[in-house]
C-alpha cells in the first residue's frame, strides 16, 4: 500500500489544472509515495490537453476517462481505485502550497487518525499570478491538537472536504461517499465524516490555495443548484436522526442544521430565481425532501419552524420573497 491518493476531477478547467497538478509535484514527496487518480468527468474543453505533457512523465498518474457524471461521481469512482492509505481531494482550480503536505501525512501516519484538518489560504487570479512578488504568510510551526469532529463542526461548520486528508479505511468502514448528482455534494459528505470519525486531528497549517473570484459553476444560482442543496439537506437530516448521538450533540446538530436551512432559503429567495414561480418550485421541492422540521432552540427557530410546517406553500414563498426584496431595497 502506498500513503496517499490526491484525486483531481476535471471538467472545464483548463485555464486551472495545470497549475493544480504542477503544485502536487512540489510537495517534496517520493512519486513512490503517493499516485495522483485524474479523474476526466467528460471535459468539453482544453483541459485535458493542458496536462498532456506532465502525465506521461510521471509514473504515479492514473486516469480515468467517463462521461460526464458530476463532481460526485468522479470523486466517488476516483475513491473505488484509490491504493493509498490516506486520500486528498483538491479542487482542479485550486492549488496546493508548497511542501505543504508532507507534514500532515507524516503526522496522520503516525498517528493513525481517520482526518486530519488543515487550513487554507484565498487568493484570486491576479494574487496567484504574482505569488513570488505577493508570497503566501510565512508558515508557523506545524502542531496538531487532537478534537472530536463534532467539535470541528460545531464550532465552525466546515464544508471544505479538500482541505482535509482522510483515511480510506475510514471512508469504506462508514460507507461514506459523495452525493451522486448534486451540487452540494459537500454538505452531506463533510456532515457525516465529522459526525462519525473517532480520531480527528486539527491544525493552522496551511495546506490549500482556494482560488475565489472566477466563474465556477458554484458561483451560478438556478432552480437546479437550489434543489440539489434541499436533497444535501435531506440527506444530512436523515443522517442526524440515523444515528445515536448524545442529547447535547443532537441538540448541536440541530442548530447546525437550522442554519443550513435558514441560509438556503434566504438563497433561494434572493438567489436570482427567474420569478416568484421558480421560488415556489424551489420550496416546493425542499418540502418534498422534508415534508416536517422541527428546530426548538429559540423563538426565531420555532417560528420558522412553524411557517414551513403549517403556512401553505404559497403563502410561505411568498413570507420570504417578500422579506428579502424588502431587506434588498433597503441596502
């Protein structure tokens, strides 16, 4: 077995990758120590020939080609073949700092945990063009603290799955994969990682670029994406009552829960739906998912609770239509 699998989805970013696979070869690790799965999800543009050279010169790429199927899928299929030990997902727009792995797979390694979470710095394309004359902060000495994934969640929720390395025997062990076909598929994925992971490592060192400011298909609002995020709610509520948690996690959880609710509906309010029809459309299909919620923290949560329990349909697009185009017209 080798120590990691880095598993990069491509489609449509060929303005990117190649300096996503360029900075996974500057990480001062052995090719013997690591594969790189390219999984190509049908691109429909250059990308793929943007990486042509680099590909047969390393002898620890593997690719795979498929139709295109989502983020999911690739990740999921990447997974099924990935030998390593451990797993990391970048982003193909994003990049990895410089020799910043290394150290975290050493101390997982070590250590034997199921996740390690690291830190990640935001830079746009200009910032990341000019990193020699705009360096990244220098790093602190690397240290780990030992915490539960609960209280990683909860502290602050964390839906960034590639700033963290997993364990693949802790992945199969929980059956625990990508959404196929949604948008949000890291909402379900991280949820339950955290909920169920037994040894969790935390720390401030920064393994990521995450390259913020272009067109993604995570910057485009549609009817779609509001249905996929309703189903990754789903899925993280089925998820919540599944398993036997304590009071006070189940109580967290539902607080974390609400939150998630809370801003997706305020989305699909203000998310630049075409009309007041596709926002009933929307809140249609978020009830179809979850027909009942209760959050019982506070009067605001029991209020909306009670709104999206007992108001008809209309009359509830309408409540939160209303609310954000007046807060709009404020602004």
């Amino acid at each position: 077995m080798i120590d990691l699998s880095i598993i990069i989805p491509i489609y449509n970013v060929e303005k990117y990758i190649r300096p996503c696979i360029e900075s996974i070869y500057r990480q001062g690790l052995n090719e013997n120590q690591f594969e790189v799965i390219i999984v190509n999800d049908g691109t429909k543009d250059k990308s793929m020939e943007m990486i042509a050279d680099i590909i047969p010169a390393h002898s620890n790429i593997t690719v795979i080609n498929q139709e295109n199927q989502g983020l999911s899928v690739a990740r999921n299929n990447g997974i099924a073949i990935a030998k390593g030990e451990y797993i990391l997902m970048p982003d193909s727009d994003d990049m990895l700092i410089d020799y910043s792995v290394k150290p975290l797979l050493e101390k997982v390694l070590a250590e034997k945990a199921d996740i390690i979470m690291a830190d990640f710095v935001q830079m746009n394309d200009e910032e990341i063009n000019n990193i020699p004359q705009h360096p990244i902060k220098q790093q602190e000495a690397f240290k780990t603290t030992e915490i539960s994934g609960k209280d990683i969640l909860y502290e602050k929720y964390c839906r960034w799955y590639w700033r963290s390395v997993y364990r693949r025997k802790f992945l199969h062990e929980n059956n625990i994969s990508f959404v196929p076909g949604i948008y949000a598929q890291d909402v379900p994925f991280t949820n339950e990682c955290f909920l169920k992971v037994k040894k969790c490592l935390r720390t401030s060192w920064l393994l990521n670029i995450y390259r913020r400011g272009h067109e993604s298909a995570a910057s485009k609002y549609s009817l779609k994406r509001s249905n996929d995020t309703s189903i990754a709610i789903r899925k993280s509520w089925e998820l919540s009552r599944s398993l036997s948690l304590s009071p006070e996690t189940a109580y967290q959880q539902d607080d974390l829960l609400f939150s998630i609710f809370y801003t997706h509906i305020c989305a699909i309010a203000c998310g630049h739906l075409r009309n007041f029809s596709e926002v009933c459309q929307a809140i249609n299909f978020l009830k179809e998912q979850i027909p009942h919620l209760t959050f019982n923290h506070d009067k605001r949560q029991r209020m909306w609770a009670y709104m999206y329990n007992q108001l008809p349909l209309t009359v509830f697009a309408f409540i939160i239509y209303s609310k954000q185009m007046l807060l709009r017209k404020l602004k």
